[in-house]
C-alpha cells in the first residue's frame, strides 16, 4: 500500500509538471522596429533585403511601418495601398531620373514608444537618380533619419525620438524593452537595415536548452511507463 501511494504521488507530481511546461507562455514578446515592404497590385510584401540594398526600379512602391511585431510572420503591414499612379500623379517623368511612390506609416499609439504618439501615415514620390536604393528614395523625402550603430533603420522623419529595435513585454504596451528585426537586429530587424529584416535576428535562433515541446514528450514517456508499472504491480496484487 505504501509503494503504491508513493507511485500514485509520483503521478501526481508529475502530471503537474507536464501541465505547466506545455502551457508555456501566455504571449511571446514582440519588437518594436521600421519594417519594410515591397508593393504591386496585389499589396505588400514584405521585403528581403534592406532598402539599403534594394535598388528599385522608376514606378516600383516602397512601403515602411512602425510597429510591434515577433518576427516577419506577424508584422503589420502599410496602412495605405500601394498605387504608384496616385502617389506620384502629381511627379511627372523627368530624363535622368526614376520616381519612387513611398509609403510611410508610423504605426498606431499601441505600438508608439512611451511618451511618444504617431504622425500619420503619409505618401511621397521621390525623384532620385536611375541607381538610388530605397534607403536613398526615402532619405529624399522623409529626413531626418536614424540608424543605428549596425545600419539598421530607427527613425524616419524624426519618429521615434529615441530606441531602436528594443524588445517590448509580452503585454503589448511596450513597457519592457531590451536589445532587438532583424527583428531588430538584423531580420525582426525586419527593420530597414541592409541586412534585412529587424525582428529575426534579434530573437532568432533558439536556446541551448531543449525545447518545451521535447520536455513534454519525454515527460509523457515517463508518466506511461510508470502508469504501465502501477497496473502490473496492481495485476500481481
């Protein structure tokens, strides 16, 4: 009776564990950061490279927007469609030049630094030379901008004030902040560095640890073989 109430705690003990590690957490944290995209006719998408790489071509549409995102997956797109005839109808064709259509969306107050609110989301043609690279289309346009240290995006036209790429709390208000897309970093660095993308690198890549996943499954193996224990000893009893 007494191994046999030892065991049963086991269970016990042991099926909590099981059910924290597989609740994991509540919500993952996020990175606050430029993304950048690449529009046509059918929308955005987002873009493989920096725009300090990118050289696109005289009617392409370049979109960039603040927010909170954990990597490319879930970034949030420009707010503003991506119609080259109606941002730069008013920007004719000019020898010796190309005309890019930008669209800039600082994001909503959810995503805004502390203290900080947006400016609107906005359009712009920018005229520049046939070999500008989006980053050079957008500094025509929307000075000053931010980099940081590592040629990552931070601020167009002066927005935010301050940070870049930082981590925020899995709360969403922004309140926790840390190093971050390409996700900040370099890819959710999704951000507009010439690397690619702000949000990816900086929670890319995973921990030396095993995963929660794995430590469920070897938990679960356990839990059976010492269910399978209990019912051979109850079978002999």
């Amino acid at each position: 009776m007494r191994r046999a109430g030892r065991t049963t705690a086991l269970l016990v003990a042991l099926g909590a564990v099981l059910a924290v590690l597989g609740a994991g957490p509540a919500q993952a944290a996020g990175y606050r950061y430029w993304s950048f995209w690449e529009g046509s006719g059918s929308g955005w998408t987002y873009a493989t490279q920096g725009p300090s790489l990118v050289r696109p071509d005289d009617g392409a549409v370049q979109g960039f927007r603040f927010s909170v995102s954990e990597d490319s997956q879930d970034s949030a797109k420009p707010r503003r469609a991506a119609e080259f005839t109606k941002i730069c109808a008013d920007t004719p064709a000019k020898d010796g030049t190309k005309r890019i259509a930008l669209v800039i969306d600082p994001g909503t107050a959810a995503d805004a630094p502390a203290g900080e609110t947006p400016p609107a989301p906005r359009t712009a043609c920018a005229r520049v030379a046939p070999d500008a690279s989006a980053a050079e289309a957008l500094a025509s346009v929307a000075k000053p901008l931010r980099y940081s240290s590592d040629a990552m995006l931070c601020a167009i036209a002066g927005y935010p004030g301050s940070g870049c790429g930082e981590q925020v709390s899995g709360d969403g208000n922004g309140s926790g902040s840390g190093s971050g897309n390409g996700t900040p970093g370099a890819s959710a660095s999704v951000s507009a560095s010439p690397s690619g993308s702000a949000a990816s690198s900086a929670s890319g890549g995973s921990g030396g640890g095993p995963s929660a996943g794995v430590l469920v499954g070897v938990g679960a193996v356990l839990l059976l073989g010492i269910a399978a224990v209990v019912q051979a000893r109850r079978r002999r009893g």
